[in-house]
C-alpha cells in the first residue's frame, strides 16, 4: 500500500472567548491516501470547519492550533513558516469555499484572480496564465472560458461561480482538494452537476479530496470513507459502506435515522435526535454525546470513550456501540 499523504494526528484547535477557552477540534486523528475521498459529517459546530482551515493554516487569533501533528508528503504543516506555508497553500493543496458569491473578489475580473493565483506558484507569464485559466475552465464545463475571464464575479450565476472555485483550486495541479460544503447554496440540480463534475475531476486527476457536508446523500455517493464529527472529536471513522449499513457510535445511528428516506411516512416518522450540540467551552467530563444518547449509563457521563477499533477498520469512540444494522437508503437515494 502506498502511504498517506496527509495524516492529521491528535489535532487540537482552540479558540480563546470572554466564556473561556473553547475546544473546536479536540485531539482528531485520520489519513487520507493519493484519489481517495474522505467525507466529513457532522452537525453544526462540531468542528469539520476548523478542522479543515486548520489544515490550510487559515486560523487566525483568538484561535489557535494547541497541539497534533499535520503530515502533509512526511512534512509537519504546523512546523513551517509563513513563506513556506503559503507556497504549499494553493500550489500542493488547495481549498474551495462554502459560498463562492464571499470567496471571489467583486471588484476584480475572473481573469484577475485566476492568473494572479497561477502566477504566484507556477512562476510563469501573463500569456501562459491565461493558457491555463482557459484549459481549467473548459476542465470544469464553464462554456465559454475565454469569454468568462473578462467577466466579474457578480455577472456570472452561482453555479458558474463556483466552478471558477473549482477550476482555481485545480489551476495548479494540487494534490489534496478540501471541499468545505461547496454545494450548500446552490439548487438541487445545479448541486448535482458539481458533484458529478468533482467526481469525474479526480478520477480523471487523481487528487485527494475532503469533502465536507451536512448532507448523508452526499457524503454516501461521493466518499471512500468517512468521519462523524461531534463537539470536535471524531466520533466514528470507517468506510462509506460500513457507516451507513452498519453504524457503531449512538451518533450515527441518529443521525441516519433523521435522514429522509423513500421509505419515510407517517406511520414511520423520521427519529430527530433529542437535545442540542454541547456548550463547547463548557464540555462534561464523560463522552460529549451522552446527555443526548439513549444508550448511556454511568461510565459514559465520566469518562471520554477513546477512539478505538471494534470491527475490522472500524473505529468508534463508544463504550456501548450499537450493533443494528441500518437500512442504507440513504445511499442509494
């Protein structure tokens, strides 16, 4: 087997508040290898952001990374200075936004942002630039790409502008995509398109993807495998098929069982989970999720469960993980 490229270990990112120090990623752990797709779930505020602008070096004070390892090709990102880390920003990996209307300057033309990026890492000219703008964004389906780099921001649809996104964050041929929920605020069937077009993108390219989302559709259809995150920690770790055909972790039990599904009625309700995220900065002593989970006893409310494998690449930090197996509707819907 090859090794990882990027290996994340015991990541811990901190942000100081008037409440006290909130923990938004609390000791996580995983690896990602060279075509491979990585899903990461969970609710709001559970850490699957921070995580990823941590990777990119992205967080800015009152927050701070306190701890952990970031290999990226053996290289400690945590290690490197600011030159070095935005030489690695852009040109080795690269990150594409929730809302490309936020991520792309208004008062700048698509060819301005484009070229400036490609510039900056290939060390190339203004001509070979827009060689490669064009090539990226014909890559991404944008029809018209010559036409579209004389264009702002503003002219072009909210799904055209996120395919500018996409082909910037491929202009320089990295080899780890993070996909921080691309898809949140477009329609449904322009959604489809963009996943399709990222699906076929890194067949062809073979880069490693992050892929980020609150929905199980598409965390089902896209990834190789996949992380639960809850109050910053993982909360599971396994295959795509195995967390949504045999979920270990309370966590994930629920939230398959809010998801919609064809077989969803009024006799068979969706299930919501009880209760809300923790106070981060406030976290009880046991596991996160226990005040929510219908599987608790003592032992969970005063002591974290580890990470710890119960199943042959399997990992759940549970001390009660559930073994009924689900319905993977969600999967084929």
């Amino acid at each position: 087997m090859q090794p990882p490229i990027l290996e994340v270990k015991h990541l811990r990112t901190v942000f100081h508040t008037p409440r006290g120090m909130l923990r938004a990623v609390d000791d996580v752990s995983f690896s990602l290898g060279a075509g491979e797709c990585l899903g990461i779930i969970g609710e709001s505020g559970s850490g699957k952001t921070v995580t990823c602008l941590s990777i990119m070096g992205l967080i800015d004070p009152p927050g701070y990374v306190t701890g952990g390892e970031i290999l990226f090709h053996n290289r400690n990102l945590l290690e490197m200075s600011d030159g070095e880390l935005e030489a690695v920003r852009g040109r080795e990996i690269a990150m594409v936004f929730q809302d490309p209307q936020t991520s792309l300057n208004p008062v700048f033309t698509v060819e301005q942002q484009m070229t400036d990026v490609i510039r900056r890492h290939l060390g190339c000219s203004h001509r070979e630039a827009v060689s490669r703008a064009i090539e990226v964004l014909s890559q991404v389906g944008l029809p018209c790409p010559a036409d579209r780099l004389k264009q702002y921001p503003f002219q072009l649809s909210g799904g055209l502008r996120q395919r500018v996104l996409i082909a910037m964050a491929l202009s320089c041929r990295p080899s780890l995509i993070i996909a921080d929920e691309p898809t949140t605020a477009l329609d449904v069937s322009i959604q489809a398109q963009i996943l399709d077009l990222l699906q076929d993108l890194k067949s062809q390219l073979q880069f490693a993807l992050i892929f980020v989302s609150h929905d199980l559709g598409i965390i089902a259809n896209l990834s190789d495998r996949v992380i639960i995150m809850y109050a910053g920690r993982c909360m599971e770790v396994a295959s795509t098929e195995q967390i949504f055909s045999a979920p270990l972790h309370p966590y994930t039990e629920g939230l398959l069982s809010s998801a919609p599904s064809m077989s969803s009625t009024r006799q068979n309700p969706l299930r919501p989970i009880e209760g809300v995220l923790p106070d981060l900065t406030r976290l009880p002593p046991g596991c996160p999720f226990a005040p929510r989970c219908r599987y608790r006893t003592a032992v969970c409310e005063q002591v974290m469960p580890p990470l710890e494998m119960h199943a042959p690449d399997h990992l759940a930090a549970c001390h009660h993980p559930v073994r009924t197996p689900q319905l993977a509707e969600v999967m084929n819907g």
